[in-house]
C-alpha cells in the first residue's frame, strides 16, 4: 500500500484522515481541492486540473483527498488502495458545520489561495457545501460500489468505513512501512 485515495461526501473527514495516513507513512497528503481553487473561488479548467493532478500522483507514494469525478480515471487507477468514508448522512453534516463554523470564525486562508468560507456561501447559498453534501450523499452511496465493479478498478483494495471508530482502527493498523 503506497498510494492512497480516500473518499466520502464533504465533512466525512477525507483531509483529516489523509493526514494522519500521509504523517504515519512518511508519504505527502495531496488535498484535490488544492488542485482545483484558485483565488476569488475560480475553478481551474479540467485540462488543468488533469495536468496538477497527473503531476502530483507520478510519485511511488502518497495519499490522495478528494471525490473529483474528472480525475478519477487518473487516481484512481494510479493508486492502489481506497479508503471510503461512507458515513450516514447525519454526522457528514454535523462535522461539516463545525469545520465550517470554525473556518468562518477562524477566515482560515483555504488552500494558500486567499480563499476563505463565510456564512453567507455557507448558509444562504445554492452554492452551499451543505446542499452539496445532501445531493451528493445517496449518488455516491449508489455511484461508487457500481464504479469499483468495474474492471478499471479491480486493482484497487478498498476499505469501506461505516463509522469513525473502523477508520480509526485501520488508521492504527498501519505500520509505518504502509503494509495492511
């Protein structure tokens, strides 16, 4: 194991957990949104983002954050282990307000691009990420065991987190050469 993606719907904790992993293996972290905001909140265009991404993950090791469908065929074929944070619906969004709430209160300089949350994105927008994570949830939920049948992914060994608590577990399960 030397190259992992970890997924979930947004406040599932896929840059925490990544962290964590990067720092228990030695690898880099490769947060996607990174790759993909610019400042003023302009997205890259995806040939861009493909040219940021194929560069990044040319590594022997590192994990990955991040559920950017327009670099999956990149990714996810490059890496050789997934982690899913499949979590209900309920926690994803009760983590997601307090990182928000806290990024707000903080103006927690997102990604070195000056780009920062505030409450009216967050809370009076269509382009909230709670309204994300609620359109977003039950698609990946019907999306992803659909995506890892597929012979493209056989590779892949995937771990599929419930809770926190089993993420833990396997987090604490690595040894610091990445083997499990």
């Amino acid at each position: 194991m030397s190259r992992i993606i970890i997924i979930g719907t947004s406040g599932a904790g896929k840059s925490v957990l990544g962290e964590q992993v990067s720092k228990k293996l030695g690898v880099p972290f490769l947060e996607l949104d990174a790759y993909f905001w610019l400042p003023g909140w302009v997205q890259v265009t995806d040939e861009v983002f493909h040219e940021r991404v194929a560069d990044a993950i040319k590594a022997d090791a590192w994990v990955a954050g991040g559920n950017y469908s327009r670099a999956r065929d990149l990714i996810w074929t490059r890496a050789d282990t997934l982690v899913w944070l499949d979590y209900p619906l309920r926690l994803t969004l009760w983590r997601l307000f307090r990182r928000t709430v806290t990024r707000i209160m903080s103006q927690e300089d997102l990604w070195q691009t000056g780009n920062r949350e505030t409450w009216g994105k967050q809370f009076l927008s269509r382009e909230s990420l709670f309204v994300w994570a609620v359109s977003s949830h039950k698609r990946q939920a019907e999306q992803f065991p659909e995506l890892l049948k597929q012979g493209t992914y056989g590779h892949l060994k995937v771990h599929r987190f419930y809770k926190p608590a089993e993420a833990e577990n396997w987090l604490n399960s690595l040894a610091r050469n990445g083997d499990r």
